[in-house]
C-alpha cells in the first residue's frame, strides 16, 4: 500500500530554515519522482520542485536557491528544506508521488505539513 | 493570480451533475495532454480523480468525467452524492521551465 506520510507541524522564526520530511512505503524512491507542492497566496497550488528516480532535483525558478530537496533511500525517505523564511511561506506543504516517470501527474499525496513563520 | 483558472464554486442537488471548468493558456493546457483533477477534503491528502485530461484511475467512480477543448479543461461529477463535496482543483504539465501548474480549487457543494 502506497503512503507518504509527512512530518507534524512547524512555527518558524523569519530569516530561519525549515526542514519537513515525507516518509514513503508501498514503492521505492528510486522508480519514481517525487514532488513537493505549497498553496501561493491567493492562488492555487505552488509547484516547488521534485526529486528524480536517479536522485536529481529540479526546482522551481521563484524558489531556486531557497529549496533543497535530498532522499534517504534506506529509509524511503524525502525531506525538503527551505531557507530564508518570511511569513509569505506561512503554508500547508504537501509531498507527492509522480505516478510514474513522465506521467506527469500525482497518484498519492501527503496529509501536508503546517509551516507557519512567525516571530 | 492563479495559473490556471477554476470558478470558486459551484453547487448541484443530490442527483444533479455539474461541472467546473478549468482555464490555463497555450503553453499548459492548451500545449499538453497531461491535465489532472483532484479531489480534497480539508485535512486530508488529495485524491487523483483524472489524469491525462480523461482517463481514471481504478476506483474512481465513472460519474466522474473530463474532457479539454484548447486552453480549457473542464470536470463534469455525475448524479451528485452528498460525499462530493468537497475542493476540486486541476493542474497540468507546464513544459521544462514552470513545470506544474495548479487552479486555485472549486469548491463543490451538495
């Protein structure tokens, strides 16, 4: 059974780091992309970047140099770390699998971590 | 503003089908055929409802449905259940550069 399961809330100073982790079981990391997500203000779902089946990164172009994403394939496991924080990355932050490599689309999610940055 | 656009909500009886349009621009929607929708209570993961504009995955129900036209995508919940509602957001491949994008979520009440 495929589940990615995320780590609890966060309440981060501005100007710090946060680092959230997605705990996968039911596949392993190195068949399949996967993606982090946040809601932008106002708007719809934020796309921040992915990690690949052979461990690359991409990310976004707004969040590049702010976002690192690495695995642990012992423990099946991503983190996500974002630095430089204002209350603007205040947000649910979501991981998600890529259904298969060039699908394109995200067949299970996370339940999302709260960050919330505030002095 | 979002990337794509979706109407922020839309409301049907038990029984009645409505649907919720999703726009983007050439470079997303109207450039690939990778358009999802996705089903969200608040406080849980999102679902996968559609993938590649139409098709679902097993154990979706076949009242859910999806077509594109151009720029336009659009969701269309069959003989509405009390269970549906819920947030319904889209996204679609975006190219090499911008990746995803996402609407903004419709809200879908019963």
């Amino acid at each position: 059974q495929v589940q990615l399961v995320q780590s609890g809330p966060e309440v981060i100073e501005p100007g710090t780091s946060v680092k959230l982790s997605c705990k996968t079981s039911g596949f392993t990391l190195t068949s399949h992309y996967v993606h982090w997500v946040r809601p932008a203000p106002g708007q719809g779902l934020e796309w921040m970047g992915c990690i690949t089946p052979t461990g690359d990164t991409v990310y976004a172009q707004k969040l590049q140099g702010r976002v690192i994403i690495i695995r642990d394939t012992f423990t099946n496991t991503v983190f996500m770390e974002l630095t430089s924080l204002t209350s603007e990355d205040t947000a649910i932050y979501y991981c998600a699998r890529e259904a298969a490599p060039a699908n394109k689309n995200f067949d299970y999610w996370g339940q999302g971590t709260l960050v919330t940055v505030s002095s | 503003q979002s990337a794509l656009t979706q109407p922020r909500s839309v409301s049907g009886s038990p029984g009645q089908s409505v649907t919720i349009s999703c726009t983007g621009t050439s470079s997303d929607i109207g450039a690939y055929n990778y358009v999802s929708w996705y089903q969200h209570y608040p406080g849980k993961a999102p679902k996968l409802l559609i993938y590649d504009v139409s098709q679902r995955p097993s154990g979706v129900p076949d009242r859910f449905s999806a077509s594109k036209s151009g720029n336009t995508a659009s969701l269309t919940i069959a003989g509405l259940q009390a269970e549906d509602e819920a947030d319904y957001f889209c996204s679609s491949f975006a190219g090499p550069w911008l990746h995803y994008v996402f609407g903004p979520g419709t809200e879908v009440t019963v």
